[in-house]
C-alpha cells in the first residue's frame, strides 16, 4: 500500500470512528422469514455491520402484498417480536427508544436498533394502534409504499402518474398523532399531494429516510428540487438511497451516488444529507428470476451500485466522498451528525 493510500486509509478510520447512521433497512421481513433459525442477526448481518462502522439502523417494519389485509397487525408484531429476541441473544446491539438510549448504546460499544414503519398498513384505521408501536419502539412512520392504503397513496416509480389525492382522514390524524407521541414522520415513498399536506399538517422538522433525487431519476417515488428545498426550510434531513440512483445500469456507480449527496447539499446545505442506503439486493436475490422480473414490472429494475450493496461496503463511500473533495466534517455530517442532530431534536 502506498504511503497516500495508506493515509486514506487512516482518515476514513478516524471519520468511522463514531460510527454511521443509516436510516432504512428491510431487516425485519427478513428476520421474520428466517424466525426458524437461530441467530441470524449476529451471524449473518453483525459481521457486515461491523466491517462497515454502522452505529444507528433504522429496522424497517415492512409488508408484502401477500400478508395483506388479513395478516398485517400479526406479520408486523411477528416482526417486531423476532427483533426483540434477536437483541436478546447479542450484546452488540441494543433496541432504542430515544436520542439518550441512543448515546448510552454507543457508549457501551453496542450498534443501536431503531425500528420504523415502512407504510402503516399493520394500524389498518384503528389509531389506538400507533400508541401500541410507539411503545414498542417505533419511532419513525412513512405513510405509504408505493400502494394505496388507509392513510394515502405513495408515488409511483414513474415521472408522473401518482395518484392526485391527498391523505385520507386517517392519515391526517395519524400524522398530528405521530408529532404529538413523538414518532418522525418519514416523508419517503409518499405521493406529491401526499407530501405537500403533511408539511401543511406538520410543525416539526421531517425527514426522508430513503430517496433520490429526480434530477438524476426522475421518478415521483423520488425526490424534487421544491420538495428538498422544504425539507431542508424545516430543517431535515435526506437520507440518500443506493439503489435507484439511475434509470441506467452503466450510471449506477459510486460516483452518481455521491452525485445526489452534492445535488442536495448544494440545494439545503450539507447540514440537511444524511445516509438510507435501502440496501435489499440480498432480499432480490433471494427471488426466483420470474419473481424479480414481476417487480421490475409492478415498480422499476434496480440497479445495484458495485462496490456499494451491502453495509459492509461503506468504506468504499467515505472513500469516493474523499476522493470527491469532501472535508471531514462534511463527511462526519453526512454519515452520522446530521441524523444525531434530528434524534437529539426529535426523539
């Protein structure tokens, strides 16, 4: 290794020092899928985990179409149940329920769990549900998917063609109720009008788990330059996804990755990017080829990044983020203290 390798090498320790937040994961559906084997949190994500500094994970509570309606509530405390016995069999991590919680994890060494709702069909339109999440530990609530449900519609992986509704009732209830608990509200997957109203329903700064920019993907699913700009008005938080990071396989790399950190830092400030790497290659690979062919239909072809699929891979980030003339306390923000900052405010 050469000495200015080498010297890379060092900074990047010293910038994972603290650790990463990454804010969306699908681990629980896979945690509920695998709920016959033992250990699969230590032995098949911590190792991963580790090589890349993660600190803080958002555990995403998600439902596939085939356990809805009937199934919803059970798969999703089936899901939360199996995280809880997990933890229990692992001193690295710690299940958090608050910014305090959160810094006591870290400070035993522990990677801290914070479990999200990726759509709240488990609440079906009982709203005395969300107090029972809440006390499990959800502490960050994105309406929708890309399907309709109680609470609204999610935006389509298209340039156009989302529904033109708003929230339903339900939904807007479900949204003063999650600022009043203490809940986030993840504006992720949500439709244009859908977005635009909980910002009207909403005083509290709001967050994007997991998207991309339009500029580069245009897809209603993704983010717009006027929606990261109120986002940022508010003092939030993107979190930027690596996975529909181009409509384009050949342009799905590292470098158009960090193209959407830069596209929304140069429109909210560095202060308003965080990370939500969504990673689920592991979940499509799991997929018979005519079950991914069916989601390329229903949503869009992902197309994963080389060198950037799994957690483990976060290194080769903070590298590329060197590499593109980012400082160091630019690159600490990004990968940990802007989404401290929204938990010290927030949780």
């Amino acid at each position: 290794m050469s000495d200015q390798a080498k010297q890379i090498e060092e900074r990047i320790d010293r910038l994972h020092a603290r650790g990463l937040v990454d804010l969306h994961f699908d681990l629980l559906m896979d945690l509920y899928e695998k709920r016959d084997r033992p250990k699969v949190l230590a032995t098949e994500f911590l190792p991963e985990f580790e090589a890349g500094n993660i600190a803080v994970l958002g555990a995403a509570i998600y439902l596939e179409d085939r356990y809805l309606p009937e199934m919803a509530l059970r798969v999703a405390l089936d899901q939360i149940a199996r995280l809880y016995a997990e933890v229990e069999k692992s001193a690295r991590f710690a299940l958090c329920k608050s910014h305090q919680e959160i810094l006591r994890a870290r400070e035993a060494g522990r990677i801290a769990l914070l479990i999200t709702m990726e759509g709240v069909e488990p609440l079906g339109t009982d709203l005395d549900l969300l107090r029972v999440f809440f006390e499990l530990g959800v502490r960050a609530i994105g309406l929708t998917h890309v399907r309709r449900n109680a609470a609204g519609s999610g935006g389509v992986f298209a340039a156009s063609g989302s529904s033109p509704d708003g929230l339903t009732s339900f939904g807007r209830d479900l949204v003063q109720a999650c600022e009043a608990l203490g809940i986030m509200v993840d504006l992720a997957h949500i439709n244009p009008a859908g977005f635009d109203e909980i910002f009207a329903l909403t005083a509290k700064p709001l967050i994007v788990s997991h998207t991309n920019a339009r500029r580069y993907h245009d897809l209603e699913r993704n983010i717009s330059d006027e929606q990261i700009k109120m986002v940022g008005a508010r003092g939030g938080v993107i979190g930027i996804n690596a996975v529909l990071v181009s409509p384009r396989q050949e342009e799905a790399t590292l470098d158009r990755y960090v193209d959407h950190i830069e596209h929304v830092a140069g429109l909210i400030g560095i202060e308003g990017v965080g990370i939500g790497f969504d990673f689920f290659e592991f979940l499509y690979r799991q997929r018979s080829e005519s079950a991914q062919q069916e989601l390329a239909a229903k949503l869009t072809r992902p197309y994963f990044i080389p060198g950037l699929t799994n957690h483990s891979h976060a290194r080769n980030l903070t590298r590329k983020l060197i590499e593109r003339g980012f400082s160091d306390d630019h690159i600490e923000r990004i990968l940990f203290g802007n989404w401290m900052r929204i938990f010290a405010q927030l949780l």
